[in-house]
C-alpha cells in the first residue's frame, strides 16, 4: 500500500511511519497536486539517504586509506582533483536531465521522458571516453602535473588508471539517478546507492589490505572497491530503469538515437558544465596552491572535504528535492508553488547546517581524527572545519537557490556566478592570502569563506527576483 492510499494520506496526514515508508518504498503522488509539505517530504527523504550514501563512498574510502599514510590520503586528493572535471560533466549533464525529465513529467509526458533519458546516457558513455584515456595512459604525468610526492608517483599512478579509466560508471551512475530523481523516483535512487555501497564498504579493506588468497593493493584496492560497487550499481539501474517504475519507463522501441531531444539535453546542461566547471577549476587551483605546502596540507583538507561533503549531504538532498518540485511543478503551470517549495526546503537546509556548524566550531580535531592520527593533518583540517562553521547556514539558502535555477533549466544564471565569485575571486584571493601574504594553507580556508559566503548571498538575492519562472526546456 503506498501512501497515497494510506488512511489520511490523501489530505497529508497520514500517520509519520506510513509516510516514512512511502518515501522509502517509492509512491505515484503527482507533486504537483498533494500538499507541498508532503511533497517535499516524500522527495526529500530518499534523495537526502542517496546523498549520504553517495558520500559514504568517499568517507569509506579516506578511512581505510588513511591507515597507509599522508601520501596514500594526498593521493587519493590529487586524483579526485581531476576526477572533479569528469564530476563537472557529469553534474552538469545531471541538472539538465532532470530538468528536461521533470518538465516533460509535470507536462503529463511520460514517453518523451523516457526518450529523455535514453538520449542522457548516450551522452554520458560518450562523454567518458577522453577521461577513460587520458587516466589509463597519462596517470604518472597527470599526477607529476599536481605535484605529487615520491611516494605517490610510485605507489599512487595505478589508483589514478583505475579512478579515471573506469569514469563511465561514474558518469552513467549520476545521469540515470538523475532520470530517476527527475521523474519524482528518488527511492530508486536511493535503493541504487544502498546496494553500490555495500558492496563498496565490504571490499574496501579486503583489496586495500588483502585477505587469505586476496593480495593487498594498497591506494589502489581503493579504487578498485569503489569501481566495482558502481559498476554493480549501474547494473542495478538499467533493470529498473527497463522494468520501469512509479513514473517512468523505457522501452525497448525508445532505444533509439534523437538529434532533436539529445541537442535540447547538451544545450540545457551547458551552462551546468559550465558553472561546475568553473567551480571544480577553483578547486584544483587551491589543490594546487596546497600540494606546494606539504602533503600534510593536502590531506588535511582532503579529510576535512571528505567530513563537509558527509555532514551536507542532507542539505544537498533537500536540495535536489526542490529541483524535481520545481520542474515538474513549471511544468503544470504551477510557478507560485515552484517558488514557495524553495523557500521551505531552505528554511530547512538553514535549520540542519545550523547544527552542523557547532559540531565543527566545537569538535573539528574530533572529527579528524576518527580518519588519521597524524597530528600535523588533524591540525589542518581541524582549522579548516571551524571556519566553514562560521557560514554553513548561509550554503544552506545557496543549495536551495541554485537547485531552483538548475531545476527550471536556466543552468546559464548559476554559471555566470560562479565565474565572477569563483574565477575571479576565489582563485585570485586564494593565492594572494596563501602565496604573496605567506599565509599558507591558513589563507586558502579563508578565501573560500569569503567568496562561497558572498556567492551564497547573492544568488539567493537573484533567486528572489523570480526571473527564473520564465525559463524554457
């Protein structure tokens, strides 16, 4: 029984359990019709649990690697460095496909929903094959170009072939989730994530140290518990992608190549390139600026990453809620309701990263050291934490805002933001506070304090001028 057809379900008050379950289980509730409360209830909590999972990837990850050393954790930074550029790509392609998905959804236009995501993921495999060559051929050169240690350039190169040649998992494991959360399935993505993660979890420490007649890979059995638990996750998406859900299926007619809908898809996900993009280019700045300090740097702010992006997945999930309510809800001619879904799920957001942000003013060395005893890396991250502690509610109407851009399609608002903030602030103020005024890694946490709290602040001004509404996809 979803709940939709729970006693009391229909007027949204349904009891808490029968909800929880629905959200878990998957409902066919138009969310453009039931109460918005329940709405973004439904949406939020599978969307919010796919999102932790997708970080327990990394967290899992750092926490075995860590026992290997600084260098085996700066490894691990360097090449998720360059994966962001895939990840830039495969985000973008994400926020247009949901878009594209949830417009076509709100429409009452389920078959071209599923044309929709066919033409996604021919993107996505095509997209991935640069990436694919350039990690399997060029590793030790792309590490050298970051400025990896001894140790990494030796020990590290394989994890890199296998991070980067294997990228199409990762490149298909966002788009069709993104089909998914499009169409308003977000269990199915979180049912995805759950089944990908066990998987990881179990072998992360089997390859990484070896057991019995299983050889230890070290860095690189990390790369290859995490591609392995992708790969089977993609599997798991295609069946239910085929067999179909509450919302969308695919059909075997469908599996066909459309210039028209393919284009319309590349064109909305340019500027979702493009703003992460400019955003993962920031970053590998920073990486950059850090890797010439130590490798103590590096993996203090690698670990401390790892800890922000865990501990904000529930706002992210919340956020991608708003995204799906905004599109399918454009898409019924339902603009007021669009914009009163971001307001709520940002009070939200401000609400969780609240307390997110004692916990790091008050326990970041706490934090640190559940992944590492090294004193020197504890000490790092632990700074960084406590500053991002003093903005977080602010990242909080920021995640909101952007989703509602990315959600009605105009992808292009969001990138010429973070060109200025990003481009031409971040990167220029990172360099001139760590490099030019010596203050080190000190000075790289406090530029991105200063430009993602600006950047947080006027795209929540822009959002509420409402220009968005009009966007077309």
């Amino acid at each position: 029984m979803t709940a939709q057809h729970a006693p009391g379900a229909a007027a949204g008050q349904g009891p808490v359990w029968a909800e929880l379950r629905a959200a878990l289980r998957g409902t066919n509730a138009d969310y453009t019709k039931i109460p918005l409360k329940r709405a973004v209830f439904l949406l939020a909590v599978p969307m919010v649990l796919e999102l932790v999972l997708e970080s327990t990837f990394a967290v899992v990850d750092i926490f075995f690697v860590a026992r290997l050393g600084s260098s085996a954790v700066a490894t691990v930074g360097l090449t998720e460095t360059l994966l962001f550029l895939l990840y830039a790509i495969g985000i973008g392609l994400a926020m247009a496909v949901t878009a594209v998905v949830a417009r076509r959804v709100g429409e009452g236009k389920p078959g071209e929903a599923a044309v929709t995501a066919v033409q996604a993921i021919w993107i996505a495999a095509l997209a991935s094959l640069p990436f694919a060559v350039a990690g399997i051929v060029f590793a030790e050169e792309l590490l050298r170009l970051m400025g990896a240690d001894a140790w990494t350039l030796v020990h590290g190169y394989a994890y890199m072939q296998w991070a980067l040649g294997s990228n199409a998992v990762i490149m298909l494991l966002f788009t069709i989730n993104a089909v998914f959360r499009g169409a308003g399935d977000a269990a199915a993505a979180m049912r995805v994530l759950w089944f990908a993660n066990a998987l990881n979890i179990a072998l992360d420490p089997l390859l990484i140290f070896g057991l019995g007649p299983v050889p230890a890979f070290g860095v690189e059995g990390a790369a290859m518990a995490t591609t392995i638990g992708r790969g089977a996750g993609v599997l798991l998406q295609f069946w239910i992608l085929f067999r179909g859900g509450p919302h969308l299926r695919v059909l075997r007619s469908q599996l066909v190549w459309h210039a028209g809908i393919l284009w319309n898809i590349v064109r909305t996900s340019l500027g979702g390139i493009g703003q992460m993009i400019v955003a993962m280019t920031s970053w590998i700045f920073l990486m950059r600026i850090l890797a010439d300090i130590g490798s103590a740097a590096v993996a203090g702010a690698t670990i401390a990453v790892r800890i922000m992006m865990f501990t904000m997945m529930p706002a992210w999930g919340m956020s991608n809620a708003a995204a799906t309510l905004v599109g399918q809800n454009l898409g019924a001619g339902e603009p007021g309701r669009a914009e009163a879904s971001v307001w709520r799920i940002g009070a939200y957001n401000m609400a969780y990263l609240l307390g997110v942000s004692v916990l790091f003013f008050a326990l970041p060395r706490e934090f640190m050291g559940v992944f590492t005893a090294d004193s020197a890396v504890v000490a790092i991250g632990a700074e960084w934490l406590r500053i991002l502690s003093y903005s977080l509610f602010v990242y909080g109407w920021w995640m909101a805002a952007v989703q509602a851009f990315n959600g009605a399609g105009d992808t292009v608002t969001p990138t010429w933001i973070n060109v200025v903030f990003f481009g031409l602030i971040q990167i220029p103020l990172a360099w001139l506070l760590a490099v030019a005024l010596g203050r080190q890694h000190t000075g790289v946490f406090w530029s991105v304090f200063i430009s993602e709290t600006a950047v947080g602040l006027f795209t929540l001004w822009l959002f509420s001028r409402g220009r968005w509404k009009q966007a077309r996809v």
